[in-house]
C-alpha cells in the first residue's frame, strides 16, 4: 500500500509541476513597449522584403543598348534579370536627342521577352551575338531565391514572438534576415560578374557583333536596397534580443556615471 500511495503522489506533483510550467508559459507575454518595438523593427524588414521580391521578380537589372544609326528610324535595345531577357525596337523620335545610344528600355516598343533556357535544358541565351556564361548567370538566380528563403524563415519567426511570446527566436529571426540581406548583395555581385561574361563573350561571324553600352536599372537598384535594409533589420532584432542586463552595460545612466 505504501509503495502505491507513493507512486500517486508524484504522479500528483508531476501533473502539478506540468500545469505550473503551463501557466507560466502562457504568463509569458510580451510588454507592450517591447511589442511596439519589435514591430516597428518588422515593418522596416517588411520594407526590405517588398523590395527584396520586387528585385527578384523583375527583369530590369541591366539595359544593353546599341548605338544609334544614322539614317535609321529605328534602333534597338534590351534589359534582362535573373530569368529572363526582352529585346526592344524603339523609334528613335522616342528617345531623348541627347543619348548616343538607344533606350531607355522602359520606353514603348515593340517587345520580345524569353526565358533563359538553362533553368530548363542548360542551354546559353544569345543577345546581340552575345552568349551568356550560365553558370555564373544561375549562381546569381540561386542565390537570391535563397536569400528569399531565409527571409521567409525570419519572419516566421518574428511572426512566432509576436503570436506566442517565443522570444528567443528573435535572435534566429535576426540571423536570418541579416544573412539573407547579405545572401542578396552577393547575388548583385555575381550578376555583375554574368553581364560582364556576356559582353566580352562576342562572335564575329556572320558579321561583327554591334557596340553596346549598359547600364544597371532599377530592378538592381532595389536588390541592394533590400539587402541593406534587411541588414538593418537584422541588426535591430538582433539588440532587441539583448537581455536588459546588456543594455545596462552599453548605455550606463548618466546617474551613474558620476558616482
């Protein structure tokens, strides 16, 4: 009898230990002040995102424009991405008397847009008998859906301390939106590194490949800004998730400074 009564008994300070730990769980909820702050952190890295997507998901990273030819109406220019290029035939009327060459690509044309094939069947794209270097072309592409990936896991995991007060994935969170800021910047570099392949890449046969002159758009624009800005926000989760202790020690009262 006395070895049963003892088994029920800590079964009973088990289940008492567990609900406690329960309700202290669900007694752990963030302080207004530090809500506030932490979504204000979100909304900046909100910012970086849209921007980071809006880079990813357009095709404006750099224009390639020919030069203009005398006696002709027409000339051509084009702007490509990570997964796709669009050739463009605009009317020279159109375009600003004070370029040597053709574009803006945002300009009315007529419009050819393709998909790079080496997602699909691995083979170069050729433009203005240029050929790509693909394996440099896909790194870029690969790094920057990877740096999205990681955006999306660091905000699941600020989304996680707002909904259930789980604070110690704030520093997760602030890893990952700091590496995927840094994931887009190098995506950027390597891009360059790809325009830079394709431009000396030039054929001669039939005839001579034509002069281009390029220049980075917007699309690229936006993928550095996202990078920074994701960086930033990184950094900002990151001293959130500094217990106050540390805070003491970085910014000292100035009370105590002078005892």
């Amino acid at each position: 009898m006395m070895m049963w009564s003892n088994f029920f008994m800590q079964e009973e300070d088990r289940r008492r230990g567990a609900a406690g730990r329960r309700r202290g769980q669900q007694r752990a909820k963030l302080t207004p002040e530090r809500e506030g702050k932490i979504k204000l952190a979100l909304l900046l890295a909100a910012v970086g995102a849209t921007l980071a997507v809006l880079a990813v998901g357009t095709e404006f990273w750099v224009e390639l424009n020919t030069y203009k030819v005398n006696g002709s109406a027409i000339c051509e220019a084009a702007h490509l991405g990570l997964w796709k290029m669009c050739t463009k035939r605009l009317w020279r009327a159109d375009v600003p008397a004070d370029r040597d060459t053709c574009g803006p690509a945002e300009l009315p044309g007529e419009a050819n847009c393709t998909y790079f094939k080496f997602f699909t069947t691995g083979r170069n794209a050729h433009i203005y008998q240029r050929t790509t270097k693909k394996e440099i072309h896909l790194a870029a592409a690969v790094i920057a859906v990877l740096g999205l990936v990681v955006m999306a896991l660091g905000c699941l995991c600020i989304i996680m301390v707002l909904s259930k007060g789980a604070e110690f994935l704030l520093r997760v969170g602030a890893v990952c939106f700091g590496l995927s800021g840094l994931l887009l910047l190098v995506s950027v570099e390597v891009f360059r590194h790809s325009v830079q392949a394709l431009l000396n890449r030039a054929s001669s046969e039939p005839s001579p490949a034509p002069a281009l002159a390029y220049e980075y758009s917007w699309s690229l624009s936006c993928g550095v800004a996202a990078g920074l800005v994701l960086i930033l926000g990184g950094i900002c989760f990151l001293l959130l998730a500094l217990p106050p202790r540390s805070w003491g020690t970085l910014c000292p009262k100035q009370g105590q400074g002078g005892t």
